[in-house]
C-alpha cells in the first residue's frame, strides 16, 4: 500500500451525516483529512440524530468539516451544492443509499433512481472533475440464497434475492466498467451488518434494545434461527480508511466483517444481559428477500488492506448499549 497524505486530503463522504457517515467523517478528520459531508437530511429516521451528529462533528474539528445539503439522486441539486468545493475534493466515500431489503420489494423504483441512477451521477462527476479515487459501500446481500460459508469475494454474485441486493450488484458493475474506462480507483467494500453507537433505530439492533427497553414485544421474524455476521462500526470506518489508501488495482472489492456469526435470538439475549432487563419474544412470518446467513471470510481485505477486527462482538454491543441508555437519558432530558 502506498503512502497516502491525509493531511493533503479533501474527502466527500455521500451520506456523512448518517451512522456510518458520521462515523466514517470523524476518523478521516482524525487521520488529518478535510471532509465536506454530503447528506440529504431524510426522514428514514429521525432528522435530529443527524444534526447531532454533524454538530459533534463541527465543534470537534470546526472549518475542516463541511455540511451540505442536497439529495445525491437530482443531478442538477447535488452538482450545484459541490461547485465551489469541486477543486478541492480528491476522493469519494460514497455511503448513500437506501438499504432496507423489505422495503426495496415495495419501493424497486425508488431504490433503483436513489441507489444506481445516483451512484451514476457521483461516478460521472468525479470524471468530469479529474477527481479518480472512490471507495463506495457495497452489502454482503449481493451474495444472495447461500448454502455454504463463509463468502469469498470470489462467488457468484448473478443471482440476488432482493432488490436492494440487485443495486448494490448493479453498482459495483457500473463502477467496474468506470474503473477501467475512465482509468478511476474504485475499491468496493461487501460490509457486513454494520453495528455501533448511534446506530439508528432503523436498524435491528438498536429496535430490539428499545423494544426490551420500553418493555414492548420484542418482534422477530421467522424462528429466530437467521444468522448474520456483525461488523463493530469502528472496524467498518478502519476499512474505509485503508481503502482510500489502496491504489494496487483500479477495481477491486473487499469482504468487510467479522468471521464470527449470530442468531437473532443471540442478539436478543445479548441484549438482555446488557439491559438487564427481559425480552417478550413475539415471532411474525418471515418476509420475502431476506436470507438466513451471511457469514463474511476477511483473508483478502487482511492481506491487502492490512484490515482486522479490533472489538469483540460481546464489547461491541457493550459499547452500543452504554451509547443507547445515554441517548435515552439525553431525550428524556429533551422532554422535561
């Protein structure tokens, strides 16, 4: 891996006001990079976690942090919002997106203008402003029905099983063929059930703990038997990292996980133990699209991005819950 100056570096992060944007902001701005974040502030949650997390980000790292607003799906919006920062940008996190596998199945059009017709947009911007280098958020869904694990970069990917997988499949494609037309480096990485502080209720880990919370029946679908494999966020933002750092290829993709799985009933018990407090189990039927594993082998992102995990699935959600019950107590403040 050859040097690269952080400190002569100016990164858009696409969806940086986000968990992993924000995440992935704060360690660029550590490593001594400008990041200007690019977000569209929607309401898939709440707006307000993304204003907090763009304040932190602002009175932690003041001008070296810039917050635009704009939708990376309208060209004309998103072109105009970068113009007086295009000359200064020398790389691309690209992490937006729409990523819910269930509501893909109802939304296809959407998912396909916001996920694919948008990463075109960034693609052919960066071409036409000299700017070569992007690192954009693939899923381990592109793997799909699976019978055997763990998944090796090298699988067949042909055969998705939701819509979300199929642009996220039809992204990493299109960023190939740019890679090599347009003589771009493009490092996709597979990320693997990214976890964490502030992570938003959205997202599984964070519903369960505010159902088990607030007492509420705890909703799992299927048996509970579904396993995943769970990438502690700073793990995830490490690999991001190192990827604006590889130049060994003009495409390449990366497996991003931990090599360790869990049930959903593993998460909930996890919970629990954290919480203390108990869960009311509550199955409903298992929806369409989804898969029963994900299962993340790493040896090639460890090879050639010098990637490894730094936190136990058990520490991670340790850190998560203590993140949460601060949250909570931060909105109760809110309230009274």
């Amino acid at each position: 891996m050859s040097p690269f100056n952080w400190n002569d570096a100016t990164v858009l992060v696409t969806g940086g006001a986000g968990f992993i944007g924000s995440h992935t902001c704060r360690k660029l701005l550590e490593l001594g990079a400008s990041v200007i974040s690019l977000d569209n502030y929607n309401c898939i949650y709440t707006p307000d976690m993304k204003h907090d997390n763009m304040r932190r980000l602002q009175e932690d790292f003041g001008q070296r942090v810039v917050d635009l607003h704009a939708d990376i799906a309208d060209r004309r919006q998103f072109e105009a919002a970068l113009a007086p920062y295009a000359d200064r940008i020398n790389a691309v996190v690209h992490l937006a997106a729409l990523t819910s596998v269930f509501d893909s199945t109802d939304k296809p059009d959407e998912y396909v203008n916001v996920n694919v017709n948008a990463t075109q947009h960034i693609a052919d911007w960066m071409k036409d402003h000299d700017i070569r280098k992007m690192v954009f958020a693939s899923s381990s869904s592109v793997y799909g029905y699976r019978n055997t694990a763990p998944f090796f970069e090298t699988d067949d990917v042909s055969k998705p099983s939701s819509v979300y997988a199929a642009t996220k499949i039809m992204c990493e494609n299109l960023l190939h063929t740019y890679a090599g037309l347009y003589n771009m480096h493009v490092v996709a990485l597979r990320f693997f059930n990214i976890y964490g502080p502030a992570q938003p209720p959205s997202l599984v880990i964070h519903k369960f703990a505010e159902q088990i919370f607030n007492k509420q029946p705890v909703t799992v679908y299927g048996d509970g038997s579904f396993q995943r494999d769970y990438t502690y966020v700073g793990d995830a933002t490490n690999a991001i990292a190192q990827a604006l750092a590889y130049d060994k290829a003009n495409y390449d993709v990366f497996n991003i996980g931990t090599c360790e799985i869990y049930s959903v009933l593993d998460i909930i018990r996890h919970l629990e133990e954290k919480l203390g407090m108990p869960a009311n189990v509550t199955h409903l039927p298992q929806p369409p699209g989804d898969v029963p594993l994900t299962h993340a082998d790493t040896s090639k992102a460890q090879t050639e991005l010098g990637y490894k995990t730094t936190k136990s699935f058990n520490d991670g959600i340790a850190e998560f819950v203590d993140w949460f019950l601060s949250y909570h107590n931060a909105l109760q403040e809110t309230v009274s």
